[in-house]
C-alpha cells in the first residue's frame, strides 16, 4: 500500500483531471484524511434528524448552546487514526485465526460426582429450590395463593370438563394431578398449570369426532347410552393425554424447546383468539338447553352456528335464564373486584359463591324437575385407580397429540417467560416441556385430559402473593380434598352455570380483537400472519389450523426476504457513514463510485432479485451493454477477417509487392489483450485503409475492446461498492451470483469491490471458492468507506492483463 493509499488522499486523476475518466472530489472526501478529522459521534436518530450537518452547522450549535452542553457535545467528539483496511490486511493486523468448533457431545459422556448432581438438579429442579425455601418470608404469600388458585381451579375444573366433553369430575382430577407433578419438575414459580379453555376444546374436538353421540344411540328408545359415551371418550382423553405427554417429554429430552419460536406471538395470539370463539360456540348448546350433533372437521364450527339458530325456538326457558343470572352475577363481582382490587386483601371468588349459590337453588327449587334444566349429575367420590392407555387408539390420536403438544407448551412457556421477565429469573424451555410432558404422561394414567396452564389463574397466584410452585402443591391439596370429600355436594349444579362460567372468562382471550387496529398501525404483516392464522383456525378447525398458520408464517418470512428493500448509498458530509440517498438529504453519492446495500441476507430465493436490482439501481441497462458489446466485436472479427482475405488476395496477385498484416482473428484474443499491436498496410480500397486505420486506433486504446473504442456509452462510475453488512450466511446460489457481478461489470469497465462483511460469512466465502486469482481477499474491505476511498485512489485500472487489472 503506497503513501497515497494509507493517508486516504485522493489519485491523481481525481486531483488534476489526468487520464479519461476524472474522479471529482467528493463532500467529506478531501486531501486530509477523513479519518483523522473529529467528528460527533452521531446515533441513528441523530444522523436521522440532521442528516449529516456540515461541520460548521455543529459548531454554530454548540456556540448557541450552554456552556455544559457544548462541552459534552465537544467530549463525544472522537478521532479515528487508521490506515485502509481490506479483508487480507485486517486478519494480519487482528491475527485471525479460525474458530474451533466446540463438541459439546463429549461431555455428554462424561461422569462424575459433580455433573451427576448436576444433571439430578437440572431435571428435578425441586430439589435446589425447596431447601433453601425462606419460610418466614415466603410462606404465607404461597399459602394465601395457593388457597386462591384452588378457589377459581373448583369451578373452571368442572366447567372444562364439559368442555372436552367428559363428565365434571374429571376435570377435578385434570386439576389434581398433573399440578402437584409440575411442583416437582417445573422451573416456572408463577404460572398455575391445569386446566385450560384452549386445550379443553381441542380435547373436545377430538372426543366429539372419535366418538360422537349417534355411535351410542339405543335401538329400544333412540336415546343415548351416556354411561357407555363417557368411559369411550375418557378412555380417548387419557390415551390422549399419555400421547401428548411423550410428545413432550421426548422433545424436551432432547432439547427441542426452540420449536416453540416458530409459533410467533400474533401467530398464538390470533390462535387462542379462533379458539375462544371456539369455545364460545361449543357453549351455547348448553345455554340454550339444546341437543345438538356432534361435529369436527373444516367448516364444523360454521354448522354449529347454523344448528344454533335453526333450533333456537326449542331452547330450554329455565336453562337460559339461569345462564343469563348467572352470568350477569360473575361479571359484576369481576368489576367489584377490578374496582377494589388495591382495598381487598384477595379477590372475591365470584365464581366459587356463584357455583355455591347456584347449587343450593338448584337443590331448593328443583331446577331439574320443575324447569328441565340440565344438572352435572352424580359426581363420584374419592379417587380412580391408574390405568394403562389403549394402545390400539394410538394411530388414531398421534397428529392430534402433537398439535395438543406444541400449542399446549407454547401457551405455558410464553406465559412462563412473561413472569420470569418480570420478577428476574429463568425459565428453562427445555425443562419446561419435560415438565409439562409428565404432567400430562402420569395425568393420563390417572384418567385426566391434556392440560397446560392459565393465564387467569396465573395472574390470581402471582397477585395473591405466590413466589414458588409451592402455591400450586397447596392448591392441588385443596383439590383433592374436594375430590374426597366434597366433590358430591355439587350433583345439583346447572351446567348452565359452568357455561356462563366460561364464557364470562373468555373475556381476556375475545379481548384479543383490539389486536387488529393496533398491528394495523404498527406492523400489517403480523396483522396478515394473525388474519390468516384466525380465518384457517375457524374455518379448518384448531388442528388444521394451527398447521395452516405455521406454514403460511414460514411463507410469509421467505417472501419477506425476496422482497427486501434496496438502496443506493451516499456518503453523509464530513463523515464516514454511509446512508440511503432516497432517505437522508445530506447524503451525496461519491462521484465515480456506486455503492449498494439490500436489508435482507442473499440466498437461493432472493439472489437473482439482488442481481436484478443492482443493475436497475445502477442506472445503466448493463446486459444490454453487454449484449452490444458482444455484437460489434462479433462485427470487427469479421471485418478483420474479411481484411485478412483480400490482402492475401492482392499478395497473391501482386509481383514484388509484399504486404503484411497482423490482426487479432479471435474476439477471445482481442478481450483477453494477448495480441500486441496490429499493423496493416495496404494499397487500394477504401473499406481496407479504413479498417486498417480503425485498427490502429482500435490497438492504442485496449486492442479494441473497449466501450469507447467499440462507440458505445460508458458507465458513469467506475467502481461498484456491495455493503453486505447485512449478510448472515451464504449458500452456493449466493457465491455464483457475487461471481457473476463481478464478471458482468468487469465487461462494461467498472471494478467491483466488497465491504463489511462478517467474518463467518468470510469463511463459508472461502470453504466455497469464492476467492481466486480474480478475486482475492483485497477486494473484501473492512468497511464501506475503506473501499470507497480505494476506489477513489484507483478509478481506472490498466487493461493490459485481466487479471493484473483486479489484483491490488
């Protein structure tokens, strides 16, 4: 590197117009180097806002402002005293040297005393936490949750049962089990697993679809065998349930937590959304007191809702009164309790009096007798004994085990991190689907169905005072206390009542709607993502959709990526940042030198598009030019060809008279500059002196292959700049389409060179035999400037050999 190349100084054509294309100083480029010069040090938003202010702009503001502020204006100031890096240059001066890759496998096999220990408190996380438990401080708070918790898990246990289509009291045993196994093994200390409206439903879809009411139709009285309906479709939801559970489990195990960043959150939340109408609709048959058929598949919920009103006019007076009362009492203790939520020490349990009160009517009026309406029903006392799945259902069950396990894990781990994030520790994800996988696992061997945890309760365990999953152990003993003993108290209760129970909190979830206006203002592509994930859920059911919704997001980041956006970039006066000039009116193109820049990584799906719009953004039709340039060689071959024939002719012809020639016959020849200077002489003919004399002039400027030898326009820069910043990786798609810009525009005379590229992009460069003799690590430069300012010291390159030209 010469004197002029470290200092940064401008070459001599750009200083005294030398040689046939002039490079004119450029803003900010000048004879000092702009490397040395102060300047502020800009953020975005201030390079945003002044766009590059000149120098004497800063100066004027900081005379205006107060002594203290122009003072820690003039102490951002900084200097940057560096020579011209390229990519070669800068591993010499950091010594690279390639990363080793790490293997990590080894140390899966290693044993001792400490990693047995470790692995022990890993996968049983109850064993760290709990001895050094803080009972004074910690205690009553978890006790006074726990309590809390189990008061709203009596009623949503019951009522979610009905909802996955089982009788009640499994949905106290769905409450029992998998919570208390999720005390031993969760890393969550917040969220309250259990049952949940989104997974009850899909539970339910599966049930109603694997055994719907007409399959237990009695042929005496074409009434249903409900007793024989029951024990099929629990016999489903605990197979079910074991499904889920290996699911989980294996894919924790081996450490598959990150699939659950492909469910992004308009994706969930626009899924949970489609499942609260889900659950909506699935509640009015009991509202209204109807009997309805039993329905799954795409399209199943629009004919829910047609049946709905077409049967409306024998909807049960008593039932839907007390789900009004019923309804109308929850929502008016859940606005008492938002009113004087700082005042109370808990909540109110609305929905606990309301299931208590409505019991006792229930058993006082006779609601069943006198009014038809329709009761839980006998509610066994004590606990089930285990039982081992069916093994036959489970080809029947595997897809919708799946599904029920990644959108089951994706709703507790979010909500698992959202409290984390809030009272500073960490949620393992990996841990976190174990966890939940033996929930559901020993849950199914007990008779429960899938279950994940709550966002309501959730709330309620943190706001009561809950810091451990001790809350839930206290919760769940509660539960099984109810299960023993008190469980019977409620064979009165109007599923009516549950029903209202559930739609009033399906609140949170509907609330969701506001989504809409808000990603419109914000973001219109997770609004499309959340669109689409809400119209394919309701539409194509919970598990079609949910796969519809995955794919299309996946979709959506493909397209987004082909159509990145594109920018041509100047230079921002007095500095060495480097700007969109359609964005940042201070931004001025270097002149002589064109620098590009995509915002999105260029791989196999968008690399012809990155072609496409660097030549468009160029400003010059370079395959055209490429094509002309191809033609009038092609015609020069021949007229020399021509010229070849006749002199031989008159030689031939003529005594004594000795004509000589010597011409460039190949067009590969004539661009590869091996030939030296074509002298041809000849007596007669016009066309021939002609072509001669073209051939002279032609040989002095590159052999006639040159744009303005062969009469064709020349580019207005002689240098491209590529800012691959942006970059991530690279495939082979990618190295060939770099190749072919820098041999396309080496056709048409301008130089290509590479800037701020990543250094594990350099090395899959490198490991693809991107670099050669053509292209070498000296055309790679460290930052944008660096090649601007080498490509200002060298605007036009000697053409004698192709490969001499591009080597630095």
């Amino acid at each position: 590197m010469g004197p002029s190349e470290a200092s940064g100084r401008l070459p001599p054509e750009a200083r005294d117009g030398g040689g046939s294309r002039r490079a004119p100083r450029p803003r900010g480029l000048c004879a000092e180097p702009l490397e040395r010069r102060p300047r502020a040090g800009l953020g975005p938003r201030e390079a945003a806002e002044c766009g590059g202010a000149p120098a004497r702009r800063q100066r004027d503001t900081q005379a205006l402002l107060p002594v203290p502020q122009a003072m820690e204006l003039r102490k951002r100031d900084y200097h940057v005293e560096r020579p011209l890096l390229n990519q070669e240059q800068l591993e010499e001066l950091g010594c690279w040297t390639s990363a080793t890759g790490t293997r990590q496998w080894r140390t899966w096999f290693q044993c001792s005393h400490a990693r047995a220990r470790a692995l022990l408190f890993q996968h049983l996380p109850v064993l760290a936490w709990l001895p050094r438990y803080p009972l004074r401080d910690w205690l009553l708070g978890d006790l006074l949750a726990g309590l809390s918790v189990a008061i709203m898990q009596l009623p949503q246990g019951l009522a979610y049962a009905l909802l996955a289509g089982l009788p009640p009291v499994f949905g106290l045993y769905s409450s029992f089990y998998p919570v208390f196994v999720y005390f031993l093994f969760g890393t969550s200390r917040h969220i309250s697993v259990g049952t949940f409206a989104v997974m009850s439903v899909m539970v339910g879809s599966v049930t109603e679809s694997l055994a719907p009411d007409e399959n237990f139709l009695q042929a005496v009285n074409s009434t249903i065998d409900e007793a024989t309906r029951d024990a099929t479709r629990v016999e489903l939801a605990s197979t079910l349930s074991v499904l889920v559970g290996l699911f989980q489990v294996g894919l924790g195990l081996v450490r598959f937590g990150f699939v659950v960043t492909y469910l992004s959150e308009p994706l969930v939340r626009g899924y949970t959304t489609a499942a609260s109408v889900q659950v909506f609709v699935s509640q009015l048959k009991y509202v209204f007191g109807l009997q309805l058929s039993s329905r799954s598949g795409p399209l199943s919920l629009i004919y829910t809702v047609l049946e709905v009103c077409s049967k409306l006019p024998q909807s049960v007076v008593g039932t839907v009164v007390t789900a009004v009362v019923a309804g109308v009492v929850l929502v008016l203790v859940k606005l008492l309790n938002d009113k004087l939520h700082r005042r109370l020490p808990l909540p109110i349990p609305g929905e606990l009096l309301t299931l208590i009160g409505a019991t006792a009517i229930s058993y006082g009026v006779g609601l069943k007798h006198r009014f038809g309406v329709d009761i839980v029903g006998n509610i066994p006392a004590g606990l089930v004994p285990p039982a081992a799945p069916n093994p036959q259902l489970f080809a029947s069950l595997v897809g919708y085990a799946f599904t029920i396990a990644v959108v089951g894990f994706a709703i507790a781990i979010s909500l698992g991190k959202i409290f984390a994030l809030r009272h500073g520790y960490r949620v393992d994800s990996n841990q976190e689907l174990v966890a939940l996988g033996l929930s559901n696992l020993i849950g199914g061997i007990f008779q429960c169905f899938p279950v994940s945890c709550s966002m309501s309760r959730s709330l309620v365990q943190e706001g009561a005072g809950g810091n451990t999953q001790v809350a839930g152990a206290v919760s769940s003993l509660f539960i099984l206390i109810i299960i023993v003993k008190l469980g019977e108290l409620f064979r009165d209760l109007p599923k009516a009542v549950l029903a209202a129970a559930i739609i009033v909190n399906l609140k949170g979830m509907l609330m969701q709607f506001t989504d809409i206006p808000s990603l419109w203002k914000s973001n219109r592509m997770d609004l499309l993502i959340w669109l689409v994930t809400f119209v394919a859920t309701i539409l194509l059911n919970l598990d079609i959709g949910l796969a519809v919704a995955v794919v299309f997001s996946l979709l959506l980041v493909v397209v987004r990526t082909q159509l990145p956006h594109y920018s041509v970039l100047g230079q921002v006066t007095d500095t060495d940042i480097y700007q969109d000039v359609a964005e940042y009116s201070e931004a001025r193109e270097v002149p002589g030198v064109k620098v590009f820049r995509s915002s999105a990584t260029m791989y196999f799906a968008n690399a012809e598009l990155y072609s496409d719009a660097l030549k468009q953004r160029c400003g010059i039709d370079v395959d055209h030019l490429m094509s002309q340039k191809k033609k009038r060689l092609r015609k020069k071959e021949q007229k020399l060809k021509r010229l070849q024939k006749t002199l031989q002719k008159q030689t031939a012809a003529s005594e004594g008279t000795s004509v000589s020639i010597h011409v460039n016959t190949s067009v590969r020849d004539m661009e590869s500059n091996n030939v030296e200077d074509s002298k041809a002489q000849a007596s007669t003919g016009n066309e021939v002196e002609d072509i001669a004399a073209g051939g002279q002039e032609d040989t002095k400027a590159s052999n006639g292959s040159t744009l303005k030898a062969l009469g064709l326009p020349q580019p207005h820069f002689h240098s491209l700049v590529l800012d691959l910043s942006a970059l991530s990786f690279v495939d082979t798609v990618c190295i060939k389409s770099l190749k072919n810009i820098f041999r396309d525009f080496r056709e048409i005379e301008v130089e290509v060179y590479l800037a701020a590229c990543h250094t594990p992009v350099v090395t899959q460069l490198e490991a693809g035999h991107f670099f050669d003799a053509s292209i070498t690590k000296q055309h790679l430069f460290a930052s944008v400037h660096d090649a601007v300012l080498f490509a200002l010291q060298h605007p036009k390159s000697s053409p004698a050999n192709p490969v001499l030209m591009t080597k630095l």
